[in-house]
C-alpha cells in the first residue's frame, strides 16, 4: 500500500529529528535525511522546499508538541507536578529534547526562531495561568530550561565530574524530578 504525502511528509520530519538530535544543524543535509527517511533527497526539497523550509516545519512541529503536552498536562494536583510530568514523559523521546536545544541555538533564523519563541510563550503563559503568579511560573520555567541543559548533556552519567552530578542532582531534587525523569 503506497503512503500518504502527510504520512510520507511525518516520516521525513521523523528523520530530519533523528538526524538534528544526533548530529545536530550542520549535519542535518537533505541528503542525510532523505537516507534516514528511505526517500530521496529531490523528494525531500520538493516536499519542503529546501533544508530551512524543513528544518522549521520540524522546530515547529516539535514546539506544537511541547504546548502541546502543556496544555493537556492534569489541571488536578500541584502545577509544578503536573506540568513537570508531562513535559518530562515527552522528552523521554530524547529526539524531542535535542531538538528543542538546536532550536533555542538556531532562532535567528526566522521560521525556527518563530517556533521555538512562540513555544517559549505559551509554555510560560500555561505556567503563569497554571501557578496564579507571576514569579513562581518564571522559576518553573527557569528551573526547566537548566533541566533541559541537564538531560542534553546526560549530567547524571559523569561521576567523574563530581559537581556536574551534584548540580543535577539538586536541580532535579528541587524540581521534585523522579530518577525515571533523569533518564536513569
């Protein structure tokens, strides 16, 4: 049975994530990509219209996914858990996590910049509804970018860097991060 050009187009943006999360923005060629996709690389620039045109319709994909996972977060319970939860079962897809970081890296190009800003937005925005304060959503928000730092570069598995591993660990132990949210 022959594939869909959307499903066709959500297995190219599966792979331009595979390859950017593992290789990151230099080494996310349309070439690369339409290997990994099982396409070819002409089939991936007509559907996108070159490497940028892809690489923001994969930030933002991955940003609709992160509001995504915000919004549908419990509304029952402590906000912080909640939201923490849900973003956390998310980036289990370490894919996702890297993504967002190459993202946050490459936002002064126009389209990626809009998605990960606009994601920026609403998650603060979620936060600031979910919290009731202003300040208390900006220290969630804080907390969780540093613990983005700290699941990208696998903080936790370096105990050769002691106070790496003791950084981590207080992040996540004040962030009420379980060690299945550490990647353990």
């Amino acid at each position: 049975m022959r594939m869909s050009k959307e499903d066709r187009r959500e297995q190219i943006l599966d792979a331009a994530a595979h390859v950017v999360a593992r290789g990151g923005l230099a080494a996310a060629s349309t070439d690369e990509i339409a290997r990994q996709a099982g396409v070819s690389q002409p089939y991936v620039v007509r559907t996108f219209g070159g490497k940028q045109p892809l690489l923001d319709a994969l930030f933002q994909r991955i940003a609709d996914r992160i509001v995504a996972a915000f919004e549908d977060a419990p509304r029952e319970g402590d906000a912080a858990e909640c939201l923490g939860r849900a973003y956390l079962e998310l980036v289990e897809d370490r894919d996702v996590l890297l993504v967002l970081m190459h993202g946050f890296t490459a936002s002064s190009e126009p389209g990626t910049g809009a998605a990960v800003r606009g994601c920026m937005d609403a998650v603060y925005r979620i936060a600031r509804e979910r919290f009731g304060d202003d300040e208390r959503a900006a220290v969630f928000v804080a907390q969780g970018m540093l613990i983005n730092v700290m699941l990208a570069m696998d903080a936790w598995n370096h105990p050769d860097l002691p106070d790496l591993t003791a950084l981590a660990t207080t992040i996540a132990s004040a962030a009420q991060l379980s060690a299945k949210g550490r990647g353990r």
